[in-house]
C-alpha cells in the first residue's frame, strides 16, 4: 500500500468517525429538547446569588426574574452564613408572581447549632424562610475533608447527635420547616433523618448526598429514602472536564434510588458557572438524555419539591 493511499483511507477514516461523534452528538441533543421547556414549572432549591460575602454570579433580584422569565415555579435562596428568609420576603416584592423561599444553614456565623436562630427564622415577615440546613461551610465533616485548621461545628459527638441538634430539629417539627442534612457526613445524616423521623419531620432532604464532602454510597441514599427523605441531586456546571462522568454517575444513582426519591437542583450561583435557572435547564436536558423519561424528570424537578416546600 503507498503512503499516499495510506494517508487517504487514514483521512475518510478520520472524517467517518467525527461526523458519526457529530451525529450522535446531534441525536442526543434533539432527543434533550429545549431547555426552557424543561424549566417550565420548574422549583430549584438550591440557588446561591448575593448579596454574600465572595463572589456570586447574579443577584437574587435578578435571579428571580430569570427564573420567573425561564416559566420557572419556584427557588430556595441559600446563604451559607446568614437567613434568606427576609431576603425571599422582599425578592417577593418585586418579583411577583414567582415562589421565592428562603431558609438557615446553622454554621458558625449564626451560632453554629443554635435554636434561637431558627426560631427567629420562622417569625420573619412572610413565613418564607423554610429549610434548615445543618452546618454547610462549617460542618465538621466539611472541615475535616478540606484539611483545614479552623474551628467547625459538630453535629454528633461518641455516635450520639448533640442535645442543641436534637432541640433544632424538635423545632423543625413544630413549625413544618424541612430539615437538611448540610455537609454532614454520610452516617451523620443518616442519624440526623432518623432522629427526624422520630420527632415526626414531615419533610427532609439528603444535601447533595452524591457529592463530597457528604459522599453517601447508594445503600446510604436508600436507607436515607426509605426513611423519608429526598434524596437532592445537583446539577452543577454542566460542561467541564468530567462533568459527563460525574453525570454517568449521577443519572445511575438515580435509577437505584429511584426518582420518586429524588430532587433534582442546581447548586448555582458562583462566578464563573453558568447562571442558576440556565444550569438547572441544561442539567434536566443531561438526565433526559441519559435516558429518564419526562415523567420521572417533572416528579423530580417538580412534584418532589414542590411537596418538599408545601407547594400544592
């Protein structure tokens, strides 16, 4: 064979295999639709925006009027270091005709596990702040996964959950709030969700149990389900290097769960990723093209949720 040949059937072989990625690529882009229609109807509970103290993406004014322009129901503003339950009370106001919830992540700057600070919540003006997250930033397990050298706020102490966690999510209970698990470890939140149950929490969520620094194994997310609690799975940045590896792992996840145990959010806000409602759209589309049917995409980026904050 010449060299010349050689180079020829080397280039038809070269141009077969990119018009093939290029199709199959095209196929399952039209197979995941249009984002806007997957955002119709839509609640993402997990959405960071400033103001904060490091550098976000978009307000939570203009957020909400994005979602609100993507047809979307609902978001959860998150501040890892203070209540958005007066934020939603204003965002509200100018963005009307959109649900806008807000809640508490019990880390250091609110005083770590502290009752007050929840009970405070559940009086601001509107009733809107609704989920408390145990610590985030600040959980112990967080710290400790991070290497890091600073103080942290424990949930459990010798397998035990602490007396003040025990007494947050008795007021959990009380009000009808949603308790989340933060950045608390796997067997930490299994403790958590079964204390939960015990004092009769109607409603709980798993933070995104797939992630670190919570890493939950699939046995862990089934027993965190059949104990009541959603599981929350967040999109993230769509694109990336390995984000079609993580979202492999994340739709498989999903199948042994379940969706009917499953929320899906987009855990965004931060600079640099693309905005909150656009993420959460592209990340609906991901899962629809893995293969998850519109029924089980709705029950998990809109049933669920909407029963997670007492949406009818």
């Amino acid at each position: 064979m010449t060299k010349t040949l050689l180079a020829m059937l080397m280039l038809v072989a070269l141009v077969t295999s990119l018009t093939t990625t290029g199709v199959v690529r095209a196929s399952q882009a039209a197979r995941a639709g249009d984002p806007s229609d997957a955002l119709a109807g839509a609640i993402d509970v997990h959405v960071h925006s400033l103001p904060d103290d490091r550098p976000r993406s978009i307000d939570a004014i203009e957020v909400a009027k994005l979602a609100r322009e993507r047809r979307m129901r609902a978001i959860v503003l998150k501040n890892h270091f203070e209540s958005t339950a007066g934020l939603a009370f204003l965002v509200r106001k100018i963005v009307p005709d959109m649900e806008i919830f807000g809640g508490i992540d019990l880390n250091l700057t609110v005083g770590g596990i502290n009752p007050a600070a929840v009970e405070h919540m559940t009086r601001v003006s509107g009733g809107w702040g609704r989920i408390v997250w145990m610590p985030t930033f600040d959980a112990e397990n967080q710290v400790r996964y991070s290497k890091e050298s600073r103080p942290f706020v424990s949930v459990a102490r010798g397998g035990q959950l602490l007396p003040d966690v025990a007494a947050v999510i008795s007021l959990i209970a009380k009000h009808g709030l949603v308790l989340a698990t933060g950045h608390s470890s796997a067997q930490e939140g299994l403790m958590l969700l079964r204390e939960a149950r015990r004092q009769g929490v109607s409603q709980m969520i798993v933070t995104h149990a797939i992630q670190p620094p919570v890493l939950m194994d699939v046995a862990q997310m089934q027993e965190a389900a059949k104990l009541g609690a959603f599981v929350e799975f967040v999109g993230g940045s769509p694109e990336g290097p390995g984000a079609g590896d993580r979202l492999d792992r994340i739709a498989e996840a999903i199948r042994q769960v379940g969706p009917a145990s499953s929320i899906l959010s987009s855990d965004l806000g931060q600079q640099g990723n693309p905005l909150p409602p656009d993420g959460f759209g592209a990340f609906i589309l991901a899962l629809r093209a893995r293969g998850f049917s519109d029924r089980d995409l709705n029950l998990m980026s809109k049933e669920n949720p909407a029963r997670l904050l007492g949406l009818r």
